[in-house]
C-alpha cells in the first residue's frame, strides 16, 4: 500500500520564523518583542523592520528549527511520503537558504522532496501542514493549520488547528 502524501511548510511550522524577527528585530532597534506581542498581525508587518530582514543575507539560513519538529519527522517520514512545500520565491535569499538549511536539520528529506514555489494551490497530496490560510484553504486533502501569532485569534474554519510539533505526532502518528 502506497504511503499517504505528507506536505509540510517551513516558515512558521518546521522553521521559527518569530524567534528570527525577535532577534533581528532586537539587533537593529534594540527593542525586545515578545510573541505575544504581535499577536494578529502578519509576521512581516509585525516587526518595524520586519520588511528588510526578510530580504537580508543569511535571515532564512539561520532560523531555528521549530521544537521536536526534528525527531517528529523522522518518526514522519516513516509513515508517510514527506514533501516540504514553501513559497520561497518571494524572497529570492531564500531559495537558496532553505535549501542549505533543510540540509542542516532535515538531511533525511530527499532534495527531491523539497518544493519551492510561489503559490503552493499546485501542489498536490493527501495532508498540508501550513501556519496560512492562504494555502490550506484551497488544498483539497485533509488541513493543519499550525497556531503562529498571526493566526492565532483566527477561526481555523475547516481546518484542524494544531499547537506544536508533540500535537501532529499525536494526530498523525497516534
């Protein structure tokens, strides 16, 4: 029997995109954001820089990995076919970081297996892990909205809203 097919982002679910902007975002002003503090607003608005700090050298390269997203995917990708889908395109410093990051953390993820796009509604599978609506919305499998500040006031409507790395592998490997 053919494994089901696993998407999985990185921005906000494998990689922890607001502990990057807290940091950046405290090495150019010297203010010390807190998560909570930008609670409903999108990542990039949500830091005064956040616009240029996507679009710095190294910024996506040097993310930290999510908790337990490593061991949780191992586990994964045992079960399932695991392809990491991100809209890397909008920032071109990234296509490149992601890849030599996915290297880094995830090196048990086939090259093959990793996507970058620019709109995520061409790709196809059974499951998406995603922080966006934008993307889960018109996903035709089953959805995981991944709770980020900038989604966590929303109603996750038919999606099925998860809260950590220890959450999906309850759901998904339980």
């Amino acid at each position: 029997m053919a494994k089901k097919r696993l998407l999985v982002d990185m921005d906000g679910v494998l990689a922890d995109v607001y502990a990057q902007f807290i940091a950046y975002e405290f090495e150019a002003s010297g203010t010390r954001f807190k998560r909570e503090d930008v609670v409903g607003i999108d990542e990039v608005q949500a830091f005064p820089n956040g616009k240029k700090h996507v679009y710095q050298k190294g910024f996506f390269r040097t993310i930290p990995v999510m908790n337990d997203a490593v061991d949780v995917m191992k586990q994964l990708s045992a079960k399932y076919e695991i392809f990491i889908v991100s809209a890397a395109m909008e920032f071109p410093n990234s296509l490149f970081e992601k890849y030599e990051w996915l290297d880094e953390h995830f090196p048990f993820i086939h090259w093959k297996h990793r996507v970058f796009c620019g709109d995520k509604s061409v790709i196809q599978g059974d499951i998406l892990i995603d922080d966006h609506f934008k993307n889960l919305d018109y996903f035709s499998g089953k959805t995981y909205l991944f709770t980020q500040p900038h989604n966590s006031n929303a109603d996750p409507k038919a999606h099925e809203r998860v809260a950590n790395w220890k959450n999906i592998a309850e759901k998904l490997l339980g």
